[in-house]
C-alpha cells in the first residue's frame, strides 16, 4: 500500500452537484464546507483553487467530434478536466473532494484520475465516505467496485425516468417545465391560469395579424404586463413561445411531437 504523509503545499478542493435548477449553489457550498473540515483535519494548508461543476452531471455522455474528425462520447465535465491537467502537471499537489459519486460516475473518468495520481504520487481524498485517498492501492480497488456500482444506479434512474415520461407522453401529459398561462408549482400545478393564458392567447393572435416578436414584446413592456421570468419582455421569449408545441396542444418526448389525446386525457 502507498501511504502519502507530507502535506500537500498547494492543494485544492473539487466540487459538484448533478442539479441545480436556480441556480444558487447552495449544494456546492455545503460540499465546500467539508472540505474544509477536511483540509483542516488533515492540516493542509488553505485551498489555492476550488473546481466547481454546479449543476453539471458525471453521467450523462455527449458526442464530441475531435479535431481529426472522430467522433467520441464522453462526460463534458471542464473543471474536472482542467483539474486532470493541473494535477499533472504538477500545477496542484493534491485533492480533497466531497465524495467519490461527486467525483466520478464514469468508469473511464476514474481510471483517468487514476492513471495520473499513480505518475504524480499526489494525494487525492475524499471528504466523506470514508474518507478513501486515491494514491493508496486499496483505496483505488475499493473507487472502481462503488464507481461501477454508482453507475448501475445512475443508468437504473436514467432508464426509469425515460419509461415515466414515455409514459406520460403516450397519455398527452405534458413533460418538463410547466410553461407559462399554467399553475408551475404546488397543489395546482399543471392548472390554467386565466391571465396568463389571455396573454398566449393575444401572443399568437398577434403574430398571426402580421406583429413582430419585437413589437409584441415592447408592447407588453410598454402596458406593464408582468413577463414569465424576466424583468421585461423580449424578442427572444416571444420567439420561443410562438415555436413552443405545448401551445399547439402538443406534447413533447425524444424531440417528437405528439397531437392525438389519448382518451380521457386533456392535451
């Protein structure tokens, strides 16, 4: 087993959380908290820099084209990658992150972090979860079981969330954000809100007697209507409505629309 024992002089924190709706980064600085803690514990000295990835997920792949024309699926993760580069090249010595399924979801994100630490001999520590450092071989052994199994559990979530809204399609319920002219939370979400819904309404009618998105918008600024979330309306926000397919009764799965109400069911 390795066992690192100096303290690392300049060493840094990573953070992430998979969502974030409003953005307030409130999960991140929890996490941050207990690095801290941690940091504290393990007497490093203050953190230089924290990689933070709010509302980001260690999951979800993307098709990336390279430079050379192939084409790749991997987890777009910057901070995660910068903070490879860094430990690599010797810019940090070291790592306190919260927990190993904030760190990693993806097997070939782990053995990529893995590879370095075992160049640099670098210590890269978890905050919570007992606390394992990735320079220590059985540490590494026990990263890549609970990565595997952080992944079966992501992949589970994923597969019965698409079955659900697949579901709801195929009954004409709407999927996502509830859109403005409805009730978007509580007791009554889902449920029409009758001002909201007059303004849709004159939106569309609008449009169709030859008014603009721009004048639309500044006239609604102009009578002091209150826009959906916003200060003032826009171009942009009528543009999107007016190409919104829950406006034209539709709803909405894998990017396909569908129109016929299932029966009993309200589009």
């Amino acid at each position: 087993m390795t066992t690192w024992r100096p303290t690392p002089p300049n060493a840094q924190a990573y953070l992430r959380i998979s969502s974030d709706r409003f953005r307030l980064e409130a999960g991140v600085d929890r996490q941050l908290e207990d690095a801290e803690d941690s940091r504290t514990r393990l007497r490093w000295g203050p953190f230089a820099k924290v990689y933070r990835e709010n509302d980001t997920s260690a999951f979800k792949k993307r098709k990336v084209i390279k430079a050379d024309g192939s084409i790749d699926w991997m987890v777009l993760r910057p901070e995660f990658r910068q903070l490879l580069a860094d430990l690599a090249h010797g810019v940090i010595d070291g790592v306190i992150f919260y927990d190993l399924d904030r760190l990693v979801r993806q097997p070939r994100d782990l053995e990529d972090l893995i590879d370095i630490v075992e160049y640099v001999k670098r210590p890269v520590t978890g905050a919570t979860g007992g606390r394992m450092n990735l320079i220590n071989d059985s540490d590494r052994h026990m990263a890549r079981m609970m990565c595997v199994m952080a992944l079966k559990s992501s992949e589970d979530t994923a597969r019965r969330v698409a079955r659900q809204h697949l579901s709801a399609a195929q009954n004409g319920l709407a999927q996502g954000r509830i859109a403005y002219g409805w009730v978007r939370k509580g007791e009554r979400k889902g449920q029409l809100v009758p001002d909201e819904a007059d303004v849709v309404v004159r939106i569309f009618q609008d449009f169709m007697s030859g008014e603009s998105a721009y004048s639309i918008a500044r006239a609604f600024n102009a009578e002091g209507i209150k826009p959906p979330a916003a200060r003032t309306w826009s171009s942009t926000m009528i543009a999107k409505m007016l190409r919104n397919p829950r406006y034209a009764g539709m709803v909405s799965y894998a990017g396909k629309h569908r129109v016929q109400t299932a029966p009993g069911r309200k589009c």
